[in-house]
C-alpha cells in the first residue's frame, strides 16, 4: 500500500499547475496515494466557494480557468487539514504570505515529512535576508528543497516543453521530488544548490520589473538585452553576496538562473505591469488589483525587500540597477532614470 502522500498549499496560477502534474504523476508511483490535497485560501466566485467549483467542475476557474485538473486533486479550504498526513508539502503560494500560513499549520505536519518551496522571493528579518526554504524549515523543522526554473505557468498547463531546477541536497529526496514534477513536456535537472535555485527565483523578479520598464519607455530589443546582462549580475553579485560566495556559479546557468531571466523578461506578469506602471503612472498595487484577477506580483514587493537590504548595508552603490528600479518603483523618479550609473565593472565578481 502506498506509504506517502501529498498535499499542495496553493492555488493560484502555479499551484494550481503544479498540482495538476503532480495529480497525474502520483497515479503511476506505487509508494503515492492517489490523492493529492490542494489548500484552496477560500473565496466566493460568481457566488460559490472556489474549493466546491474545483471539487465538482475540475477546474479552479479563476487562477487557471481552462484547464482541467485530475479528478484525484481535491480542493480543502483548512491547510491544518490539508496538510495532516502529507509526506510531501509543496509551497506554492505568493511569498508575502508564507509567515500566516506556516503559523497556522505549524504543529499540524509530520516531524518526518519533507517539503519543497515553489515560490520567487526574499524575506526580510532581524538577521537580514532569508530565503523561503530557511523560513519553512525553521517553522516547520522538517526538510526543504527548492523548486525555480523558465517556469510560465499557463505555458506549462498547456504542456509546452520547458525545463526546471530543483534544489535538494539529498540525493534520495532529490529522486522523490523528480517523480512528483518530472514530465515530458517539464523536464527537471536537480542540483544541491537549494538557496542557489530560489536566490535566482527570487531576484529575476526585480530585473523583470526592470525591462517592463523599458517596454513602457518603448525603447528596444538592445536595451532590454542591456538590462537582462547587468541584472543578471547584480542578481549573482547579491546572491552570492547573502550566501557567503556559497552558491555554485553553475546555478546561474540552470532554468533557474539565465533562463528564467529570460522568459519572465519577456512574458511574466511582473514586465507586464511595469510597462503599465510607464504608461499609466498608477502604482504597482494598484495596477495589481485592477488587471490581474487576484494573482500577485513578487517582484515590486522584492525590489522593496533587496533594496532596504542594500541600503542598511552600505552597498547599494554596488547594486545600481536594483537600486534604480526600487526609487522608481517607490519614491517617484522617472523610469529613464533606470540607466543612472550603470556603468559598473562586474569583472572581478
Ligand atoms: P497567483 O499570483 O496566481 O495567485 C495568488 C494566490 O494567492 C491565489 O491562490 C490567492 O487565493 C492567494 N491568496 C490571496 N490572498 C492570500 C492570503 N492572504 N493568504 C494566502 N493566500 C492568499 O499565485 P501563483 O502564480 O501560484 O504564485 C505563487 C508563487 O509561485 C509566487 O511566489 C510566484 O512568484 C511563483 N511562481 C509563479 C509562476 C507563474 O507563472 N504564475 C511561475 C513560477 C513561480
Ligand atoms: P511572473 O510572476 O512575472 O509572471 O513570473 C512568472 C515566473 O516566475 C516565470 O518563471
């Protein structure tokens, strides 16, 4: 009889995704109950609970209407009772967050369960800047690996091929995780480098908002390329910064690192309303609530979290681009102002 069973905490965009591949995979793994528990954080929807739509239509019709979930995902709307007798926890929810959710199902999850963080972003504390996989396992005392690549959900619900990166540096654990995520069209490489992986997830947000920015300004492919090359070192140069030079450079060229950069540059939703922010001159929150249905963005609140970061640091002279980003996301200066000072050398980073 199977022996593990997972449960998804999160159900937007990506976790609905991510739980449809695991709601297929589970039913060829022998050692995986068949039913995966997905928390549904509960809202009405033309009048009727979320968790009741996807229990009897098969489908969470707001974060990603158009596609069917497998039968064995079932929708619970008290993570304390989604999360009771999972063996596998997948984190998948906007990272602001994450602190409500593990205080409430704190207590609740196995000593011997392991978990896994699908989300892009940072958290700021006391100590300085923890990732999401230091902050689940602290609360929850259990194993965390990470999950980040060139991951669109919505591309990947239609089962358009791409690749991503776990991070997990137990290698039998690494073989689970594979098996839960591993498909055809959504090929995972698993590297040791958990904080690698999300430092990546995570800071590709802020270069996102970044080449919104010059979408909004209309200039270029050139330009856009200009600011995916430097912010693509300032996020290496900060990841290795916080790590203590601990991240593997190869990280940088998984999905996770380079690639992701790339596709959230061109097609997340983070460019997308910086190029909004341009032209509509609306804050960031208010772009967010009027055209994204719910969804959230990370990356304008993670420009927030890297900056005050730098800044109590005495660094931020060394970070001008993501420096560039937070005072035009926050303090009013004109987005043309993102190219100041960006002549810096990264040559002997
Ligand atoms: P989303 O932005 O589509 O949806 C927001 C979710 O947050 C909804 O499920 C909503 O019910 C929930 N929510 C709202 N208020 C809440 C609260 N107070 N407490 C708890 N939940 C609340 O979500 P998503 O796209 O699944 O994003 C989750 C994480 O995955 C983020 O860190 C994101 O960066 C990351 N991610 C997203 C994508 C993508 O393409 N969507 C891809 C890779 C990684
Ligand atoms: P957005 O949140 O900007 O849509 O990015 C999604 C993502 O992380 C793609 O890998």
């Amino acid at each position: 009889p199977p022996t593990k069973r997972v449960c998804v905490l999160g159900s937007g965009n990506w976790g609905s995704t991510a739980a449809r591949i695991i709601g297929n995979n589970v039913l060829r793994l022998p050692d995986f109950d068949d039913r995966v528990n997905i928390w549904v954080y509960e809202e009405l929807v033309n009048g009727r609970k979320l968790t009741e739509i996807i229990n009897t239509q098969h489908e969470n019709v707001k974060y990603l209407p158009g596609h069917r979930l497998p039968d064995n995902v079932t929708a619970v709307a008290d993570a304390r009772e989604a999360v009771r007798g999972a063996t596998h926890i997948v984190v998948v929810i906007p990272h602001q967050f994450v602190q409500d959710l593990l205080a409430t199902i704190r207590g609740t999850v196995d000593p011997g369960a392991r978990a896994i963080s699908l989300i892009k972003g940072i958290a700021i504390s006391s100590e300085g800047m923890t990732t999401m996989t230091q902050i689940i396992h602290r609360a929850l005392g259990i194993p965390v690996a990470s999950l980040s690549g060139a991951n669109i959900a919505d591309e990947i619900a239609e089962e358009k091929y791409c690749e991503t990166t776990i991070g997990c540096r137990d290698a039998a654990d690494a073989a689970a995780w594979r098996s839960l995520f591993d498909t055809s069209y959504f090929q995972v490489n698993c590297v040791a480098d958990v904080v690698g992986v999300e430092f990546c997830g995570a800071l590709k947000n802020v270069v996102a908002v970044g080449a919104g920015f010059i979408d909004g300004l209309g200039l270029g492919n050139n330009t856009k390329a200009a600011i995916i090359r430097i912010g693509f070192l300032e996020m290496r140069r900060l990841a290795m910064h916080l790590s203590g030079a601990q991240i593997q450079d190869a990280t940088f060229m998984e999905s996770c690192g380079m690639a992701d950069v790339i596709t959230t540059c061109y097609g997340g939703r983070n460019r997308r309303l910086a190029e909004e922010f341009v032209k509509t001159g609306k804050r960031m929150s208010q772009l967010e609530q009027e055209l994204l249905n719910g969804q959230k963005l990370q990356g304008y609140l993670t420009a927030g979290e890297v900056y005050s970061y730098i800044e109590s640091r005495g660094i931020a002279e060394h970070f001008p681009l993501f420096t560039n980003i937070y005072q035009i996301c926050y303090q009013g200066r004109h987005p043309r102002s993102i190219f100041d000072g960006l002549n810096v050398d990264f040559s002997r980073d």
